[in-house]
C-alpha cells in the first residue's frame, strides 16, 4: 500500500523468535527486546541473522539451527549460505569463500534438511493469526 523508500528503517518484527543458547537469561523467551537484527543474508537479503543483546549470542532466524552451530565466523558462514542460495555448487561455494569443500557440503546438506523444516515453521509463524502467540 505505502511507498516503502527506506528499508532499513522498517521495524522488522521479532516477537515471533527467541534467544537459542540454552544459558540465556532469556532462552526461549519471545518479545523481550533482546533480539535486534545484525546482518542480513542471501540473495535478496532476506535472510536474517539475528543478535541476543542478553548473551551476545548469533543466530539466524531460522532458529535452533543445525548451520550454524558450524565452527565457521558468522560471516564466512552467511558467505557460503548466500552462494549455495544463489546456486553455487559446493566446490564453487568452496572456492569463493575460502571455506573447505567438507564444510561446505555439511552446511549445504543441513541448509536442505532445514529448508523443510523452515518452510512449516513460516507457515505456522504466519503473523495474520495472532490467537496463536504464546507468552
Ligand atoms: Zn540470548
């Protein structure tokens, strides 16, 4: 409906996640305020990476992940889940990134397996139905 000029100045809506790391004051909490958006990913950007300002944790939005629960920095990691979302075989993946075709390919087997996963998630995170929020 509205012109949407400056992007980075929409709210983006976090009450739907929560904290993942298990020692977190706020673990599992949803709107607490704790989350803000770090960096974004993938082809259009339309992966988030989300920060927990309570235990200045990492994570992606697509929660609980095994991705990235990788050894890789946050950045190399969004590097090579952008390349693999833009197409990129593995050992091209590899090759653009500096990062190992062995984890490269583990990261591209747990983003697949997690695709699915993801996919029911947004469906069931669907925000026009807000009877169903917890907490
Ligand atoms: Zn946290």
């Amino acid at each position: 409906m509205q012109p949407e000029q400056a992007p980075d100045t929409r709210m983006d809506d976090l009450s739907r996640f929560c904290c993942q790391r298990p020692d977190c004051p706020l673990y599992g909490r949803r709107g607490q305020g704790n989350l803000t958006v770090c960096a974004r990913y993938g082809t259009a950007q339309q992966h988030r990476l989300l920060y927990c300002r309570a235990c200045k944790y990492r994570f992606s939005e697509h929660k609980s992940t095994p991705l990235f629960d990788s050894r890789l920095p946050p950045d190399k990691l969004i590097a090579v889940l952008a390349h693999l979302a833009d197409g990129c075989g593995v050992r091209q993946t590899a090759r653009l990134t500096g990062v190992g075709k062995n984890a490269v390919c583990r990261l591209a087997k747990a983003a697949g397996a997690h695709a699915q996963r993801l996919h029911d998630e947004l469906v069931a995170f669907s925000p026009q139905h807000p009877q169903g929020a917890v907490g």
